[in-house]
C-alpha cells in the first residue's frame, strides 16, 4: 500500500470521525438564520432518503464481498441451468428469497456478472429481488390490508415483467459483457486465514463506490420531491392511461426504498385507481432516480438507457393489460 493511498484512507476516516462528532455533540443554533422552508425540507428528505438507504447499501455490499471471496466461478456455473429459458425462473427463485432492496441490489449483481452470471439472468435478479423479497411482501400485506388484491397482484405482474425483462434481454444482448471498466482495489491477502479481511476489503471498497452515486441521486430526488407541485398529479388521476404513466412517473422521481413505498402508494389510494397504484408499486422498485445514476456508473451507457426503456415500456404495456383485463 503506498504512502499516498494510506493518506487519502487517513483523511477519509478523520472526515468520518468529524462528522460522528458534529452530529452527536455539535449544536448549531439556527433559530436566527433566515432559511427557506423549501431548503429545509430538500434537507429532511435528503437525510431521510440516504438514512433509509445506507444500512441496505451496507447489506448489499457485504452480500457482494461475500460473493467475492467465498463463491467461485465454477459455483456460479452450476447453479445457473444451461437453458437460458430456464436459467430465468431460477432467477426468480432467487430474487424471491434474496432481502435486498433497490438501493443494495446494483454491487451483488454486479459482482454477479464478474464471477461469470449470464446477463440476462443477473438483470432479473436486479429488478426482481427488491420487490419480490418477503420483507416488501410483508411492509405491502400491512399497507394494504383492507384490498389485499392489490398485495398479491403487484407479487404476480412483478414475476411476469422480471421474465419479460430477462427475455427481452437475452433476445437483445445475448451473454454480452455490458459492465464498464471500473477500477477496483486488489488486496494482497489471498490466503483462506485471510478472508474475513478480504470481505471488509472488498466492502468498504464497494461502499464508497456506491455511496457517492447515492449520496447524488437522494440529492436529485429530495429537490424534485420537494418542488413538484402534487397538485398537478391529482388532476390527472381521472385517466386511467394518463395516471399510471404519472404514478411511474411519481415512483422514480420519490426514488423510495421498496420496504417503504407501499406506505407511500396507500396514501393515494382514495385518489388514484388500483391500476395506477401498481404501476407505481412494480415499477419504482426496479428502477428509480438513484438507480439509475448507479446503472450509468457501472453498466455501457447504451445498455443502460435500452434497459431503462425495457423496463419502461414492459412495466406499462403489462399494468395496461392488467387494467384491461380487471376492469
């Protein structure tokens, strides 16, 4: 490790430590400052925003260390079907029973797909996991207890959009390398006795990478949650076409995490049809504003805005015939 590195990891710890101690036992007295209430809330929902992500960023960045160290290629291989048709319903298997949200699925599939994951397999896994997770089930069955049609549809449209997703990317890219060169730190520590250092390498380097893409996204987010005038969304409710394209629209500028954004999505329920809720249940889970700076950072510009679009465009074709079919 060179005399630099250590330095700039010295400064890093010393920033930490001073913000730990401003925040415990520094108090600032602002009743005198003229602040606007609109700079304030953009604070409070930055803070809430990236307070609410980072436990579940460290969950996915740990989860990405521990794939990094104890799984190797060979494990990948086989636990993945040959078929790639049936390589997808594994994936939903696996998103099904992984806990990890959107704001921590981005460093495990990524490590994923370096240790040999098909793409198409490790992008279902991205959209899948943060909505099909027992947690998000269980927060949506306590939001929506009194319609509990609506808990069970956005489970069943979410495994329907995660196989379109996956086919629609195996028919596009095959097994194409769409991750960017990013650099990444290599330890030196390579033996077993080694490798609990290795994850807390590997972690924390995940972590900072991450953390910076977050720390913008919830920036970006908190001033448009802060100066979108919600009026204008509860004009457009009366179409059925026109307010779930809005509720998605809605979903990826809140950027919320998915354990949380029933809560939200139930406090339009006596505004907004069923149809549009899901249409922002299903898809601001697998894509939202900070995502999407995460998806720039690491994946082939062109890829990233083909799968945003997929998303896009399954998520609503697939709400639109949902809408169709129940109404």
């Amino acid at each position: 490790m060179t005399l630099s590195k250590v330095s700039k990891e010295l400064v890093g710890v010393l920033l930490l430590l001073l913000f730990g101690y401003c925040f415990f036992f520094v108090d600032i007295d602002t009743s005198n400052l003229a602040i606007p209430t609109s700079l304030l809330n953009v604070n409070t929902i930055f803070l809430s925003i990236v307070f609410e992500a980072i436990p579940f960023i460290l969950l996915g960045v740990f989860a990405s260390a521990l794939i990094q160290v104890f799984i190797s290629e060979r494990a990948i291989q086989r636990m993945i079907p040959k078929n790639p048709y049936l390589a997808l319903v594994s994936a939903v298997v696996v998103s099904a029973i992984l806990p990890v949200c959107e704001c921590a699925i981005i460093p495990v599939v990524r490590r994923l797909l370096k240790k040999g994951m098909p793409l198409h397999v490790g992008m279902v896994i991205l959209v899948g996991a943060p909505i099909l997770n027992p947690i998000v089930f269980a927060s949506t069955f306590y939001a929506f207890q009194s319609d509990l049609s609506i808990v069970y549809s956005r489970m069943g449209l979410a495994v329907i959009v995660c196989l379109l997703i996956g086919l629609a990317i195996y028919w596009t890219f095959r097994n194409q390398n769409q991750l960017k060169d990013v650099h990444v730190h290599v330890h030196s520590d390579h033996g077993k006795g080694n490798r609990l250092k290795q994850t807390l390498y590997h972690a924390s380097d995940e972590f900072f990478d991450m953390g910076k893409y977050l720390l913008f996204g919830a920036l970006v987010a908190s001033l448009f949650q802060t100066f979108l005038d919600r009026q204008v969304l509860v004009s457009l409710a009366s179409n059925e076409y026109v307010s779930s394209a809005v509720m998605m629209g809605f979903a990826y500028v809140l950027s919320l995490c998915s354990e949380a954004d029933a809560f939200v999505a139930s406090s339009f329920a006596h505004t907004f049809t069923p149809t549009a809720l899901l249409a922002f249940l299903v898809y601001g889970p697998m894509i939202d504003l900070k995502n999407t700076i995460m998806l720039f950072a690491f994946f082939k510009k062109k890829f990233a805005i083909r799968f945003i679009l997929m998303i896009t465009v399954i998520v609503y074709g697939v709400v639109m015939v949902y809408g169709w079919l129940m109404g």
